[in-house]
C-alpha cells in the first residue's frame, strides 16, 4: 500500500491538522485566506479520515465542476 493510499492515524490527523492551521495563517497573512466553504473541506478530509488520494480527487471533481459552471453561459 502506497502512502497516500494509507488511512490516516490519530498522529497523523493531528499533524496533518497543524500543518493546514499554519497553512491557513500563512495564507492570511499574505491576503488570501481560504474561505469557510474550503476550510470545511478540509475539516471534512480530517474528520472523515480520508486518504491522500481520495483528498485530491475530491478537490478534482470540484474544480471541474467550479470549471463547467463557469465556462456556462449566462442565462
């Protein structure tokens, strides 16, 4: 098994969250927060224990999506 296939454990749920906390603040201060729809998101990954894999699939499928409903015309 692949890391990023790996379900992730009580440690690395709480590393992977420090990480995103200190993302989030450098992100902040740099004038780009992420808005309470993406951190949710990512709340989402933690709590659901979602592999690596499964994260960037997710985050795919809504980027096609955001794309698709962009590229629509106005109606």
């Amino acid at each position: 098994m692949k890391d990023k296939d790996k379900i992730p454990t009580d440690t690395d749920i709480e590393k992977i969250r420090e990480r995103r906390l200190e993302a989030m603040h450098l992100q902040e201060m740099e004038g780009n927060p992420l808005s309470p729809e993406q951190i949710a998101m990512f709340e989402m990954f933690e709590e659901k224990r979602w592999t690596e894999e499964q994260c960037i699939e997710h985050i795919r499928q809504r980027a096609q999506k955001l794309a698709k409903r962009s590229a629509a015309p106005n109606e």
